[in-house]
C-alpha cells in the first residue's frame, strides 16, 4: 500500500512593504493577489507503508514535475536533500533519471 502526496513548495517572498511604496493620495490602492503555483517548485511524494514497520518509518520516493527526476528517501533528511538539491541553485546540473539519496 502507498500513499501520494502532490507538494509544491513557494519561495520566499517580499512582504507587502517590500513590494510596493507605502500608499499616499496619488498612488491607488491596489489589491494583494497571490501569483499563481508555479509547476517548477512542483513536486510528487510517494510515501511507503509496510505492514509490522514501526509507526516513525519513513521511506518512498519523491519526483520533480518539470525535470521527472526522482529519488528514494528512507528518512526526512533524504526527502530534504532532495528537495532542496532539486530547487537550489544549479538545478539544471543536479543529476538526472533515478536516484538514491545518501545524506553522508
């Protein structure tokens, strides 16, 4: 049995001070609209479950929408090394097909 979560993970943004002068008579107020979900922070997360595992078993595999590369984790960490090696800089050189991750 599997579980399928679908991620997508947001980077840090401005705050609304940051993005736009602070209001005064002549500019307009203008409404705060969240910029839609970009698919390239997108992510799919298969979480393994097996039967006599105890309840802090963490295991499965996890897959880039855009690139399709994917790795198996067997921990949190893994999951995060992924993640992370997925969305930090130099994305476009992070390996390719399939993979396993080691946090060593």
């Amino acid at each position: 049995m599997a579980w399928y979560v679908c991620l997508t993970m947001k980077t840090k943004s401005l705050s609304a001070a940051q993005q736009r002068p602070a209001p005064t008579e002549q500019t307009a107020q203008i409404p705060q609209v969240e910029p839609p979900l970009s698919p390239q922070l997108g992510f799919v997360v298969q979480f393994r479950i097996r039967v006599g595992q105890p309840e802090s078993y963490f295991a499965g595999r996890a897959e880039h929408l855009i690139s399709g590369r994917s790795a198996h984790f067997h921990s949190p960490a893994e999951l995060m090394v992924f993640l992370v090696r997925e969305l930090g800089p130099g994305k476009e050189g992070a390996g390719s097909g399939n993979a396993d991750i080691s946090t060593a």
